[in-house]
C-alpha cells in the first residue's frame, strides 16, 4: 500500500513486550504493514489469552492488503484497475465493497475533495516515484488527465459488484485503506475479548477502553513542520472508544524550481493544494471515516471544512493552518474548543 508518514506519536507507548499494574498487563506490539508501521498496546487481564494474537493480527492485515494494495498485482484493486471494460460488472469481496461504501460517502459529503481516483495526477507529479522530477508537469499533460478522474466513475452495486464508466478510471485507496486496516484490527481484538487496547498504523488510531492506568488514552499531534522531528507534540488528545487520523503537507514535499509542493493534489485541479493547511486531525467513530475526511479536508477551505464537521455526528475535528510568518493557527470544531 502507498506508504504514509505518520503525524501522529503514541504518548503511552513503550515498545517492550510486556507490562504490569495491578491484575493487568500491558502488551505491546510492533510490526510493519502498508509500508509503515504499526503499533498496538493491549491491556489483558491475567486470565486473557494473548497467545498467538500478533499472528492473527498479521494475518488481518495481509487480508487488507491483499484486498486494497497496488503494489500487488494480484490484489482485487490491482486486478480492478487492469480491468478496461465498461458497463461491465467486476465482482470484489464483502470487505473492498465496505470501504468503497465509506469512500462513496466521504467523496458526496466534501464535493469530491476527495476522490480515490486522482493516482495518476500523484504520478503524474512525481510522488510515487523514486526518481525526484525537476520540473512541474506540462499544464496539457495535467488536462489529458483530468477527464479521467472522478470516483462518479465508477458504479457501487448493492450486491458486491462495481462498474467502470470510463475504461481508464483507476482506484488507489491509500489514503483510506490504512484507517480501514486500523479497523479491522480493533474489531479483531474486540472479537477476542480485549476491551482496553491502542491500535495504531502509521498514524491513524483507534483507543478502545482506557490504557494501564485505567485512563483515557493519550495521543500527540506531531508540529506540522517539515524540520520538526517525528516525536515533537504540538497537541495532545484523550480518546476513548473512538478513533482518529491525521494528514499533513509537511512530510512528503518534493521541491521543484525552488519551491516545495505538498503530496495533496486537488482532484478538481489537478494540481498541489496551496490553501495553507498543514495539518488535519479528524476524530471519529471509524477511522476508515476518520481517514478519507481527513485528506479531504487537507484540499477544502477550513471554514468549509469546520462547517462540515460541526453538522455530522459523532466527528471532531482540528484544523491547522500556517500563517506567513511561520506560527500556526488552530481551528477547532465546536466540541473539541479547549
């Protein structure tokens, strides 16, 4: 899957395997999907069997993975996007079908300010390749592209099918698949009794319960700054029962002519957002929800994007944007005002 940096950092977490306070134990967990990492913190009772957990959490992400990766030519995505066929029905699993559902929502609900069709215009710019470019791309090179971007492309069935209206319309879900990972595993964990767990894949989280000290968790927002080191808290949120993710500008920059340009491309333009957003933490109920909103919010006008915010349920929001001189000014959504 397209690798992510993480803008969040794990206050409470310790990666040693083991914890004790009390009746309880904390364990922890580490390893690499997506082409990040993981962490996960989970409070068992001595009675708890924490056996063979991590493989089974393995085993939930390489299912993901298998589902929604483009890095795996045989992955349902992959075969999908080879797929040139128009008006004809492609068949994908209960679980690629949920996360284009939430896609569908996330793209109506912000005008298509995020749309998971816009890889090519990522390509066409150079961030998905190892060579940097040297220049910007050709203003008629970004026109050929746009008529084929819009997730409106693509037909959602009610019964497991897809369909392409345009033969060359493509899907990366990169930008969403990292929080639906993040799901799955919460929900693997919850089906194997754990009540009080971290879970978190480069950067987007969900806190279920309390930690060790039977207190809400804690996260850090990392300083929306390209020189700012990966532990370095500008904020720190409490969560329970809920889950949260973060985008930014400041983490994958490539510099062309002397100026720098943010991975978001506006799916509209075709071109780099320059709307001074830096940062964008969105909390939420899902982080599969919590993600698209996020990287939707980081091409919106903040004003659009609070407004949003303040009117769905259940989501939470903080906004920050970077003023000339270099300080920064948060935007917060009603319910989250310190």
């Amino acid at each position: 899957m397209k690798k992510k940096l993480s803008y969040l950092i794990i206050i409470i977490l310790v990666l040693i395997p083991l914890y004790a306070f009390g009746d309880n134990q904390k364990i922890t967990l580490t390893g690499k999907t997506m082409g990040t990492i993981y962490n996960i913190t989970i409070i068992a009772d001595s009675e708890q069997n924490v056996e063979n957990i991590q493989e089974k959490i393995d085993r939930k992400l390489d299912d993901v993975n298998q589902s929604m990766s483009v890095y795996r030519p045989d992955s349902e995505i992959s075969r999908f996007n080879a797929f040139k066929e128009t008006d004809s029905k492609f068949r994908v699993s209960d679980e690629f079908m949920e996360v284009l559902r939430v896609s569908q929502t996330v793209y109506h609900l912000t005008g298509g300010a995020w749309d998971g069709t816009v890889s090519p215009l990522v390509k066409l710019w150079g961030f998905m390749s190892e060579k940097l470019p040297t220049d910007k791309p050709d203003k008629k090179e970004i026109e050929k592209k746009l008529p084929h971007i819009g997730f409106d492309k693509i037909i959602i069935s009610g019964n497991n099918y897809i369909i392409k209206k345009d033969p060359e319309i493509t899907l990366d879900l990169g930008s969403i698949a990292k929080g639906h990972g993040v799901d799955q595993v919460s929900q693997l964990l919850l089906n194997e009794g754990f009540e009080n767990f971290l879970v978190e894949i480069g950067g987007d989280l969900y806190a279920a319960g309390t930690n060790l000290e039977n207190n809400p968790w804690r996260v850090g927002i990392n300083t929306p700054d390209k020189k700012a080191s990966f532990d370095e808290v500008y904020k720190v949120i409490t969560l329970t029962d809920l889950a949260m993710a973060t985008s930014g500008d400041y983490r994958s920059l490539i510099e062309i002519g002397g100026r720098h340009y943010s991975h978001i491309i506006d799916p509209k333009t075709g071109y780099p957002v320059q709307n001074q957003v830096a940062s964008v933490t969105v909390i939420a109920q899902t982080c599969t929800f919590a993600d698209g909103l996020a990287t939707a919010f980081m091409v919106m006008d903040p004003e659009e994007s609070l407004d949003l915010i303040n009117r769905l349920a259940n989501v939470e929001g903080l906004i920050i944007t970077r003023n000339p001189d270099g300080t920064y000014t948060d935007h917060y959504s009603k319910a989250l005002i310190p």
